[in-house]
C-alpha cells in the first residue's frame, strides 16, 4: 500500500556505528607497554598494533605495573567473580521462585 506515495513498508535501519572492534589480549597490552618502555616509540607500538594513543595511554594507565602473571591472576579472579555472580542469581531465583509455590497452595 502506498502512503504519500511512498511504499508502506518497514525496513531494518543501517548500522553506521559497525566498526569492527579488534581485541588485544592483556598479554600483549601489557607487552607493548613493556616495548615502549624499552626504548620503542609509542607511535611504532601504535602502528603496529592498529591502535589510537589514547587507546596506549589508556592501556598503560590500567595495566602500566601489571605483570602477566598478574594478569593470569586477574582473569582467574574475574572468571571466579562471575559464577559466583550466577551461583547467587540462580539462589535467588529458586528463591522466588518456592516463596510463588508457597504463596499459590495457601
């Protein structure tokens, strides 16, 4: 059906924000800063790793005094932090869930 003499028809929008993000593991975050510190320009580091400065400095004020060993420990803990996030989701959940049954049978 035409409305206003267009067709009357829905289309999905564009996504003009698409831009495919790159992910760079907190290893070798932390080894480009290690490079830079060892004499490497920031504008090499940059370049050869397809990032902005800010996305650098960034990286160098969040990991700057990390080891990788540091890092290990803080994906463990990060992994860690997020099933017990469930395992107490899922309590809470079951929770409700028996207080309905309860409340439904009196």
């Amino acid at each position: 059906m035409l409305v206003g003499g267009l067709p009357n028809h829905q289309t999905t929008p564009i996504n003009t924000t698409s831009m495919s993000k790159k992910r760079h593991t907190k290893e070798a975050q932390i080894k480009a800063i290690r490079d830079h510190e060892a004499g490497r320009s920031q504008a090499e580091v940059c370049k050869e790793l397809n990032i902005t400065a800010q996305t650098f400095y960034r990286w160098k004020k969040q990991l700057g005094m990390m080891t990788n060993p540091d890092v290990r420990r803080l994906k463990e803990l990060e992994k860690e932090n997020k099933e017990l996030k469930q395992m107490l989701a899922d309590g809470l959940l079951r929770e409700r869930i028996l207080k309905i049954v309860v409340e439904k049978k009196l």
